[in-house]
C-alpha cells in the first residue's frame, strides 16, 4: 500500500493508477467520511486542520481550483496512519 502522502505527490496526475490497484472504500470509511464532511460544514469559515497536508498536492491540480480540503476521515486513515506505523 502506497502512503497517502505519496499518494498526493508523486501519483496527483496518474489517471492509469500505474503505482497498483486503487481499493474501493468499506461501508464504515464512506460513513466515516460522512461523518466528518458533516461536522466540517457545522463551522464553514473555520481554519482548515490540514492545511499543512493539503499543501503538499501540486498548486495546478483540481484541488485547489475547486478550493477543496481534504477529509479529517481521509487524513486518519492516509496520513496520520502512514505516520503512527513509520514511528
């Protein structure tokens, strides 16, 4: 399994999926996601929590031009799992 960090900069523009087979979500990580999309409109003007890893998807990718932000579910699953198993 690829990092989400590596994920989001080494892989942002391969639309083939050359890096493996990409996994659909499980019922509970898309409620999961839900969850937390819910709880992020509560507070639309709040400061984004990840900012710092949004920072790392290349500046001329649809993220930015659709002013996305990246899931407190996807983060904990991706990054913040990524990091607990590297130390």
């Amino acid at each position: 399994m690829i990092p989400g960090k590596r994920l989001i900069t080494d892989f942002i523009h391969d639309t083939k999926a050359s890096f493996g087979t990409l996994v659909n979500n499980t019922p509970e990580e898309i409620a999961d996601a839900v969850a937390c999309f819910i709880e992020d409109v509560k507070t639309p003007g709040a400061p984004d929590p990840y900012a710092d890893v949004a920072a790392l998807i290349p500046k001329d990718t649809n993220f930015y031009a659709i002013g996305a932000r990246l899931s407190t579910a996807w983060v904990r699953r991706n990054v913040q799992d990524a990091v607990d198993k590297d130390g």
